[in-house]
C-alpha cells in the first residue's frame, strides 16, 4: 500500500508540474497576443 501511495505522489507531482507549465505557456500566450493587439490598434 505504501509504495501504491508512493507511486500516487509521484503521478500528482508529475500533473502538478505539467500544469505549472502550461499555465505558464498560456500566460506568455496571452502576454504575446495582447501585444499583437495593442500594435494593431496604434497602427490604425
């Protein structure tokens, strides 16, 4: 049962990392996106 334990923290950790990181991605995203728009809206 432990090492069932064990393996599930590892999974958790694993997704929580993964998450950490896409969020981040979706962030920059956003940031870049916003930026895109703002460039158009002073070029008009």
């Amino acid at each position: 049962m432990l090492a069932s334990l064990s393996e599930i923290s590892k999974d958790i950790k694993a997704l929580l990392a993964m998450l950490k990181d896409s969020t981040r991605k979706q962030g920059e995203a956003d940031e870049k996106a916003y930026g895109q728009l703002v460039n158009i809206a002073h070029k008009r």
